[in-house]
C-alpha cells in the first residue's frame, strides 16, 4: 500500500522483487530458447518471434536485469548467448531497423555493463553504426522500417537513441551523438504537441527533408494521443537529458509526463489512446504503456531536485501498485507472462488485450529503480 509521503511500502516493494523473481525463475523453464513477443491471454504461452523482430531483446534484458540486482548465476546462464545470436543474424539476410536498441541495448550492452564481456561491446558498437546508417540529413531524422516509405520516422525511435549516446561515450566519437541529438531535436519539433500529446508517425519528403503529414499509426488516428507512444517520448526524453545534460530534452519529457498523468484514469493504467473515438470506458487499456511510462517518470524523478521530482516518482508508484496488484498474473503460474491487459496495435485489430513482452521488460526495470538499480542502458 501507498504510505502517507505516497511512496510503496518497503516491505511490499521486497514482498514484490521475492515475487518478480520466482516468476521469472518459472519463466526460464517454460520459454526455453523462445524470442517472445505475445502472450495470449487465454492460453498464457508466450509465441517465438524471429530474431530480427523489435522485440527480442526484451527477454533477455530481464534476464540480465535479475542478474544484476542479485548476482544469480542463472540469470547470467540464460541471458549470455542472446547478442551472439542476434549477431549471426545479423550477417543474414534480416529485417533489423531503428529499433536495434531495443535488441543490442538489453543484451549485447548490458552484458557488457556487467560482466565487461567485449564480444557484447563489439555487436554493440556494430549495431550503434547500423543505427546511425539510417539517418535521414535533409531532414534530420532516423528513417523508420524497412520498406518503401523512405521518409517515415516513428515517435518509437526516442528509446532507440541511448544506443548513439552509448557509443559517443564508449569510444569517444561525438558523430553519434550528433545524430542523437538532431533526432532527438526532430521529435520535439514534430512529435510532441504543444499540450503534451504525442504523435505516431511522421512523414517527411525523403530529398528535401520537409515535414508533410503526421499519421495515426497505432494510435486511434493523426490527432489522436496514442499512450504508448507518449510513454516512448517521455522516456526517451528523459534518458537524452541523462546524456546530455541539455534541459531542452528535460522540459520536452515533462511536458509529456505531464499530459500523460493527467489524463489516467482512477486506477492509473492508461488506455491504449487517451483520445480514442468511443468512451474511454469501453476501451482497452494498455499495461505496456503503463509499465514504460512508470520507468520513465522514475527517471524523470531522479533528474530533478528530490521536491520537483517527487510527483512524478509517486505517480510511478500508483501505476505499478496498480499493476501488481490487479493485472498481474501471480495467481497463475501456468502464465508465461507477468502482466496482461497490454494493447499492441489496435487499429489493425492485433494484439489487444494480450501480454506483452515489453510491458514485462519496463515492469521489472521500473521495479528494479524503485529497489535502487542505478545501472541505466536505455
């Protein structure tokens, strides 16, 4: 329960990391070799997606995650061959994007971070410059996917930009964080609205670099106020301020943190677009948003005064009080996953009201910052 300075009990906190990791104990048995994505709520039984999906450095991460916070060699065991893999991969013919920080950032550079491995600092690096290969001059931002839409960029790429300032830093090249910063300045331009809202997608003229359109993507459509998508902005945001110091990025994340508090419902776990077309009430929510937003204001916490970050630290607490308590999957071990209600792309009818491998992923980070992990990746 939430005491009277509205911060998690201590002793509920440990009660849930107990918890967190025999869950996670069980999921190492039950997924096996398995890259998960989704996890239907029925059967509970995670998929195996392709090791170039978005997705997979996500299992991993939490793997390392539990490592980190209790020196368990198992957690080690599992995570280790996860970069490697993705490295053969690499060397095929493969679908990976701009969101290779969302793969080579939990495995390859966490791995690294803990153990000093240098094979995990090498694919890092490799997977840094492939990032950096996708950057559009003209119009100063990363190109999204892979098909013929050349001058798309997606809001999803704020949480891939730590893997540029990583490597600025390890081998001292300011060239990646040049990339780093214009994209990062492209998102404050075009992505996030005056009031806070985000949007998905922006499409620009690929030659001249000129903005044309936003798209609504995966949010209800163009002006909607999709909440995934402002959770990868107000993270992401705050993890460039992390980098560079530069308050532009700081203000930019409050301003989201701010619209995204604002519009949560009672129980604080946001809906999967704050302006969707139907009632809200009869909309699904989205655990995944929850859980990203909730590290993402933690961070947002801890790079302010202890008096101006305390909201945002509390209105983490509330949603992952909120989480633990009514949308976690305690009660049923056979459940590959830890969290359900999570939406993936409700426009195309896909994935809602499943589990989601990254709504673990932020859920565990989240949880572990609240028990003092202090090693950052994304």
């Amino acid at each position: 329960m939430l005491s009277q300075n509205g911060r998690i009990q201590r002793e509920e906190l440990q009660a849930l990391w107990e918890s967190l990791q025999q869950k996670v104990d069980r999921m190492i048995g039950q997924m096996g070799d398995k890259s998960p994505h989704v996890a239907a709520q029925e059967t509970g039984i995670y998929d195996d997606m392709r090791l170039d999906w978005w997705t997979a450095g996500f299992w991993p991460g939490m793997l390392w995650i539990m490592h980190d916070m209790t020196g368990k060699e198992h957690y080690k065991e599992a995570a280790w061959e996860w970069d490697s893999r993705f490295e053969r991969r690499m060397i095929e013919d493969h679908n990976f994007h701009h969101d290779v920080g969302f793969q080579f950032l939990p495995s390859a550079i966490m791995k690294y971070k803990v153990t000093g491995d240098q094979d995990g600092k090498r694919r890092g690096l490799a997977a840094a410059n492939f990032l950096a290969g996708r950057f559009n001059m003209a119009g100063g931002f990363l190109r999204a996917w892979n098909q013929d839409k050349t001058g798309w960029s997606i809001i999803d790429s704020a949480m891939n930009l730590s893997l540029l300032f990583w490597a600025a830093e390890e081998i001292g090249d300011p060239r990646f964080a040049h990339i780093g910063k214009t994209h990062a300045d492209t998102i404050i331009k075009h992505f996030i609205r005056e009031d806070g809202s985000v949007n998905h997608i922006v499409s620009f003229d690929p030659s001249s670099g000129e903005a044309i359109e936003s798209l609504g993507g995966q949010g209800a459509g163009p002006n909607s106020a999709w909440s995934r998508g402002a959770a990868w902005a107000l993270h992401g945001m705050a993890n460039v301020y992390r980098y560079t110091g530069d308050k532009t990025y700081l203000y930019a994340s409050q301003r989201v943190a701010h619209y995204f508090m604002a519009m949560l419902p009672a129980d604080s776990i946001p809906h999967w677009d704050f302006r969707a077309a139907k009632s809200l009430d009869e909309e699904p929510r989205d655990t995944s948003a929850a859980a990203c937003a909730a590290s993402g204001l933690i961070e947002l916490s801890e790079a302010l005064p202890e008096i101006q970050g305390r909201p945002y630290r509390e209105a983490a607490e509330r949603i992952l009080l909120s989480l633990t308590r009514s949308y976690g999957t305690w009660d049923r071990p056979e459940h590959e996953a830890i969290l359900l209600s999570g939406t993936g792309n409700k426009p195309a009818g896909s994935n809602v009201n499943v589990s989601l491998i990254y709504g673990d992923y932020y859920y565990i980070e989240a949880v572990a910052k609240l028990m003092g992990w202090k090693r950052r990746i994304f």
